[in-house]
C-alpha cells in the first residue's frame, strides 16, 4: 500500500502570515479541521489543526482541571478567543511535521500519524513543494 494511492491532491492551504480570525473562517468554510501552511513556493512550513485552536483558547487553569469549567461564565469562550484572533497563523502552527512522498508505504503514514497525534501529513515532490496529503480517513481506507 502506497501513499500515491491513498493521499488526496485538493489540500486546503494557507499562507503563515495569515490571520487566526480568517484562518478560522477558512476552515469553516472549507469544513476542514486541518490546513497545511505552505510558502510562497507552495512548499509545507507548518500545520493548523483545530485541535491547537481549541488549545490556544482554554485558559491555563481548565486545562488541568476541566471540572472548573462548570463555574465559568457566559462569554469566557469569547474572551480567549478574542485574544488569539489577530495572531498569525506561523505564531500557533506546529512546526515539527513528517513530510511523506507518494513513494511512501502507508505503514510509514501511519506511523508518523500516530508518532505526531497529527491528523493530517503533507506530502511532497522531490523538490520539497506540496502534492498532496494523508488524513486518518486516507489510512482507515488503506485498511479497509
């Protein structure tokens, strides 16, 4: 099983000086919980996954005890969320990604996924620039 014969080629991308506001407006327009952050060259610099989002707006506190949530006030979502709107996306992307080739055996796919708890996994040319990508959905499929 190859990766050329699961990956999908129509990847939602993103720019790294974008904003988290329209990030998210591309997500959800997209209704992708996943977007690869390319360069210029459209070669992959990053990941924004909605899992970091969700992350990035839970304050501190919650995080080690969620059980605190249930006091929280009406519009405490909003506030943090407020806070991370003007940030780019390069500020919260994971740099640390497994770039796959369509030459790769699923099993690797699978490997890195499971490694990085990454749901999505670019993959790229020989000269390093984005062709494709491999999701969870692109591995169950594999093993079906």
């Amino acid at each position: 099983m190859w990766v050329k014969n699961y990956m999908f080629k129509s990847v939602c991308t993103i720019a790294p000086n974008t904003t988290i506001a329209d990030a998210i407006k591309f997500m959800v327009k997209n209704k992708t919980n996943s977007i690869i952050v390319v360069d210029d060259k459209n070669k992959p610099v990053g990941v924004l996954s909605s899992y970091t989002l969700v992350r990035e707006v839970v304050p501190a506190y919650l995080k080690s005890d969620p059980m605190f949530s249930q006091f929280g006030k009406e519009g405490t979502l909003d506030k943090y969320a407020h806070k991370i709107k003007e940030k780019t996306v390069e500020d919260l992307m994971h740099r640390d990604f497994h770039a796959l080739s369509e030459e790769d055996a699923m099993i690797e796919a699978a490997s890195y996924s499971i490694q990085a708890e990454r749901r999505i996994l670019p993959v790229v040319d020989a000269e390093g620039k984005l062709i494709g990508a491999v999701t969870r959905t692109c591995i169950k499929n594999a093993l079906h």
